[in-house]
C-alpha cells in the first residue's frame, strides 16, 4: 500500500509539471482528475485500487471542467 502511494504521488508531481503549456480549461480539468484519482483510490483503503482511481479521475474532471465554467461566467 505504501509503495502504491508513493507511485501515485510521484506520477502527480509529474503530471502537473508538465502542465505549464496548458490553457487555464485543460489546466483545471488535468488537476481535478489528478486530485480525483488520488483521493478515489486512497478512500478504497486498497481495495479496487483502479477503480476508485478511475471513479475518482472521472468525478475531478468533471468538476475541474465545472470550476471552469463557473470563473468563465462570473461576471468580474
């Protein structure tokens, strides 16, 4: 389990490094399905590892593309 958090939280690090290139949409949407991942396969407490982390990834991007919606229509 240890090691499986230590991978998932390097492959984050290099995930958002790379993120420098990105609009602000891709932007959000990357870093809520990264976050997403992260929290769905830590809260299966190590079983369906995947599955959390695919739920998860789903549920961050959706609300990373949310985020976005919302400070594109804010009327500041």
């Amino acid at each position: 389990m240890r090691r499986t958090v230590l991978v998932l939280v390097a492959g984050s690090a290099l995930l958002l490094s790379g993120c420098s290139g990105l609009d602000r949409q891709q932007a959000y949407i990357g870093g809520g399905a990264v976050i997403g991942a992260g929290v769905g396969a830590l809260s299966t407490g190590g079983t369906g590892l995947l599955k959390g982390a695919a739920v998860g990834a789903a549920v961050g991007a959706a609300g990373g593309y949310l985020v976005d919606r919302f400070w594109r229509s804010a009327p500041y």
